[in-house]
C-alpha cells in the first residue's frame, strides 16, 4: 500500500469514527468530569445539505399538491355557491317560511316535552321517585325469580294428596306402639328379600362368567384344527347361545320385578322433578294492570303508587303489602269474583254505585240505615257463614266499582268517592254490625289502597263520634285524612263542595232523580245556574219563553232554604195578565229540590222569586230547559 492511500484509509476511518460515535455534552461516567466534544463540521455541513435538499424537495411536492386541491375545491366551491345562490333567489320567501315553521315545531315540541316531564313528575318528589324505581326493580326481580307467592310451589294436585293421606291414616284404629312394631317388621322383611336377590344376582353373574370362560376355551381349541371343524363351532356356539338364553329366561321374572321396580321410582322422581320446576310467571297482573315493569305499562306505575302511598313511600313495607295483596286475592279467589252469584239481592239497596263527582271520581252509596230492620239484620249477619258471604258481597261491589276507573294513565281516575249514610242506623250496640263493619274496613284498607278518593259519612248521629274514637286505631292517618263528617242540617252544603248538584240526588237536596226522563246527561240539559241571595233582599230567575206552544221545565234548589217562593209566568203583551203558577210560601229547611213546568200559550217569561228574609245570604241553584209540544 502507497503513503497516499494510507492517509486516505486513515482519514475515512477518521470520519467514519465520528458519525458512528458522535458524543454529547454530559459527564464522564468514569470520574465524574464535564466532557464536551465537538462534531466534525465537513460532515455536518453534508449531511445538513443533503437534508435540506430533501426538504426542500417535500416542500415544493406538497405545495404542488396543495396547489392542485385547491383548484380543485375552488371549483367545487364556485359550484356550490353558484346552486346556493339560485337557491336562495328562487326561495328566499319559503326559506324564510320553512325557518318560522322549524322555530314553532321547535317550541310545540319543547312544550310537549315539558308537559310530559310535568305529567311524569311534577307530582312526584325527588325520594319518591327514587322509592318507585326501587320497588319498580324489586318487583322485577320479584316476578322474574318466582318469588312474589310463598306458597306456590305447592301445587293443587300435592294438597290433594296430603289431603287423601291424612283421610286414609284418620279411620285406623290402631295404637301408636302396634304401628310401629308392623312397620318395623315390615322393613326387616324386605331388607330379608332384598339381600336374597342380591344374592341370586351374584349367583347368576358367576354363572355367565364361567360360561364366558368355556366359550373362550373352545374357540382356541376349534381354530387350531382348522377350516374343517368350523360348522361344528358353529352348532356348539348355537348350542350354547340357547343354553344361555334359556338361563336367561330363567333369571328374568326377578330381574324383571327389579326393573319395574326401578321403572316406577324412576317415573316417581320424575313426577317430582317436574312439580319441582315452577314456572315463570311473566303475565301476573292486578286489577287487569300487568305488574311486569319491563312490559312498559304506564298504568303499572299507577297501580304501584297506591301501594307506596299507602305505605308513605317505603319501598319494603310496600313490596310486602303488594304480596299479602296478590296472596289474599288468590286464597279468596277475587279475580273470579264478579263472575259468582252470591244471591243477595235484598242488599242491593245498602250499597250501589251512582253518578260521579266534580272530578270524575265514580260513587258507592253506603246505605247502614236498611239494618235497622231486624230481620233484614238477621239475614245478613245472624251467623258466621252469613257474616262471611256479607263481606265476600261488599268485596265484589268494590271490584265492580274498579271497573269504571281508569289505569291507563296518571292522569286517570283511578279512586272511587264513598258516601256512607247513617241515618236510621244501628247502634253500637249490634254486635255484629259492629265486628263485620271491622273487619271489613281492614280487609278494604289492605287490600285495595289508595282506592277512596274521600269517605264522606252524612246525616252522622252522635253516638258515632264514640264509635269512630274506637275505630280510629285501626286505620292509618291518611285513610283518616279522607273522612268528611257531615250533621243532617249540614249534608246538602258538604256534598256540594264535591258533587256537581245534578249527580246529587234529591233526598240530599240535590236534583238527581231516579229513572229521570225529562232532563238527559247531555250537557247542555245539566248545566246548573248558582245565584246568591243577600240577607233581606229579593232574587228574580227569569226563564225566557219568546214562542208559544212551548213547555218549560225547572229545578231549584235553596241551601238552608228558609225563604219565601213563588212562581208566576209573564206575557210579553203589556195588556195580558200575570198567571201565577205557584202561589208564594215559606220553604223549611229540610226542602227538598222544586221541579215544576208550564205550558204557555204566548209569548212571555217564567219567573222565579226567592225572597231572603234572613240574616245569612242564600245559595240558590237552578237549571231549566224547553221542549215544543207538538199539536
């Protein structure tokens, strides 16, 4: 090698040293001192050339093909905008009409929205909403696992047959000491035969082992001789087939007893396995409403407020008392109840459904008065059997009175108004009276919450105050926040503040009458006109009749009454005379509602005059209407 190419080798080795262990300011790590050591600048210099003419390549690539995109979406836009434009020229008035319309949807959308987040639970507070979603999944999980009826892996068929063994044990007569000594005797004899036909078991499998043994023995033997003695295997192999079948044959009576025995345990676990394995109920339902929350039923949520409510909103104490509710309607069969005919007819005057109140609330009368006729009271609860079907008549009234609510919504009606008349009742002193009332109020309370809107008593005699005091402590305080008491001379006013006065009927000084054919339900026949008279002043009720020919038909009813009444018709012709259709007189407290009506044969008015001659204003109430009478 020259001198020249020896400093070339060691000038490249130089340079090769310095890119691949290029050193960096830190420390040494052998004593600890700053070490700095500087690149060589020739190669640094390359390389960041070549580096820049990379980059300067890239740069010029992507500008290139930055400048391309942008043509090309320049265009698109100018597209755009060209369409946009011509758009908005052709449709500027719909554009503007279709951003009015979008803005109303909005708001009719936002306010729908909000109703039903009022609806849902504007009546609900926060924990009470937290208790129906907790009872809501607790149900669920309830429903899903079986767990809502105790009693219901006991079916009917097993009842049946404890019922047929204790029968069958009862007649025998035999000591208790002599049972056991047969039954003992009993087990003896048949561990006795049972080790025997083990016994034969082991005999006869010995017996097929040895068989075995021979079989194999002479099979060795006839392959050694050969092709010729194979027909004779072949009638010795039968021969003893037969030989074994027969002993078969012989063995099989036992073993068959043996398997019909075990057949017969087999099919017994079987049949418990099945009765054993419950199946799920998903479609429990109470009062037609299903209880599955998952099924997504807003009336679910109906049905399990009651029950919270009733138990001020306690998840567990209501859970419970959802199931004692559905365990009491299964024992007593009340799902099938409005079907049976319980044959009490003479009680269908001390309780009945009739009209509804201000809110829709339909309403039970409770007629208590009726008892005090002995025998009536004797038929009714002279015994314990005739108590019972009393209660089972008063829970199918109250199912009846359920079908006119309405679950499907919060919104509903879904309570009844009870109105419980105790005028002419029987005395604390009706034993009877006194326990089935008892326990029909608790059964009522338990098992139908949150049914009765408000319990409204009239016509309230003294002694009753005493016989609530005692009931009292039966009842929880909102079941007693319910109660209305109302005295005789007070019954007409309290009703008001609840019943429209033509659902009201008249004996309590309302203008319901039974069978009534003149004034219809229709609205405009039962739209009633309230008109205060002051103390010591004169009320005039003009009804119009501006045709002749015409019939005109009214009620009227005063509170408190005490007030001087006439009626009179007044023609329209200054020179005809006044007709008088009720000559004036003082009305008592205890009126009942007027209804009268007058055929004119011109043209003229009805007038009704009520004069206050008191010191209290008067509440009057009216409502007429017109009929033609054909000639």
């Amino acid at each position: 090698m020259t001198s020249d190419e020896q400093v070339k080798s060691e000038e490249t080795q130089m340079a090769a040293a310095n890119i691949d262990e290029p050193i960096i300011n830190g420390t040494n790590p052998d004593n600890g001192s700053n070490i700095k050591v500087e690149e060589n600048p020739k190669l640094v210099d390359a390389d960041n050339a070549d580096t820049n003419n990379v980059e300067e390549e890239e740069k010029e690539e992507e500008q290139h093909d930055t400048k391309s995109d942008e043509k090309v979406l320049c265009a698109g836009e100018k597209e755009e905008e060209e369409e946009a434009a011509k758009d908005c020229k052709d449709g500027n008035e719909n554009g503007k009409e279709e951003v009015v319309q979008s803005t109303t949807i909005n708001k009719e959308e936002e306010e729908q929205v909000e109703e039903i987040k009022e609806t849902s639970s504007s009546d609900l507070k926060d924990n009470e909403k937290k208790a129906l979603i907790d009872f809501k999944s607790k149900l669920e999980e309830a429903i899903l696992q079986n767990k809502l009826f105790p009693l219901a892996a006991h079916t009917k068929e097993e009842k049946e047959k404890e019922e047929e063994a204790q029968k069958e044990k009862e007649p025998q007569t035999k000591p208790a000491t002599q049972e056991g000594n047969d039954e003992d005797d009993k087990l003896e004899k048949s561990k006795q035969e049972e080790e025997k036909v083990v016994e034969e078991k082991e005999k006869t499998v010995q017996e097929e082992g040895k068989a075995v043994e021979e079989k194999e023995k002479s099979l060795q033997e006839e392959e050694k001789v050969g092709e010729e003695k194979e027909k004779s295997v072949d009638v010795v192999a039968e021969l003893e087939e037969e030989d074994t079948a027969d002993n078969k044959e012989k063995c099989t009576p036992k073993e068959e007893e043996e398997k019909k025995a075990e057949n017969q345990e087999n099919e017994e676990d079987k049949k418990k396995s099945d009765d054993d394995v419950v199946v799920v109920d998903k479609d429990i339902s109470l009062w037609g409403v299903p209880l599955l929350p998952s099924a997504g039923s807003e009336a679910t949520d109906v049905i399990l407020l009651k029950f919270l409510r009733a138990r001020d909103f306690k998840v567990n104490e209501a859970f419970e008392m959802l199931k004692n509710t559905l365990q009491w309607r299964k024992d007593n069969k009340i799902d099938s109840i409005l079907d049976e005919d319980l044959g009490l007819d003479h009680l269908n005057s001390v309780a009945y459904m009739d009209g509804i109140d201000h809110e829709g609330h339909p309403i039970c009368y409770n007629m208590y008065g009726i008892f005090e006729n002995d025998e009536l009271y004797q038929k009714t609860f002279g015994t314990e059997e005739q108590r019972q079907l009393f209660m089972r008549w008063r829970f199918q009234l109250m199912e009846k009175g359920i079908q006119k609510l309405d679950f499907s919504n919060k919104k509903g009606v879904s309570s009844l108004l009870q109105i419980n008349d105790l005028k002419n009742s029987p005395g604390p002193s009706r034993k009877e009276l006194r326990i089935a009332m008892k326990q029909a109020v608790g059964l009522l309370q338990d098992n139908y919450p949150e049914f009765v809107a408000r319990n409204i008593f009239v016509n309230v005699p003294f002694w009753y105050y005493a016989f609530n005091a005692v009931l009292s402590p039966f009842l929880t305080q909102r079941t007693k926040s319910k109660f209305v008491f109302a005295r005789p001379a007070k019954v007409t006013e309290t009703l008001l503040r609840y019943i429209p006065a033509q659902q009201i009927p008249i004996r309590y000084g309302g203008m319901k009458r039974e069978n009534d054919s003149e004034f219809s339900s229709a609205a405009e026949e039962c739209n009633v006109t309230e008109v205060i008279v002051k103390s010591g002043s004169t009320e005039a009720i003009e009804i119009p009749a501006p045709e002749s020919g015409v019939t005109l038909l009214w009620d009227l009813i005063v509170l408190g009454w005490e007030v001087n009444y006439k009626e009179e018709f007044v023609p329209s012709d200054e020179g005809s005379y006044t007709m008088i259709i009720q000559k004036g007189k003082k009305m008592g407290s205890q009126e009942e509602s007027i209804r009268n009506s007058f055929r004119n044969s011109e043209p003229g008015k009805v007038v009704l005059t009520v004069e206050n001659n008191t010191f209290k204003k008067k509440k009057v109430l009216y409502r007429y209407k017109t009929k033609m009478i054909s000639a």
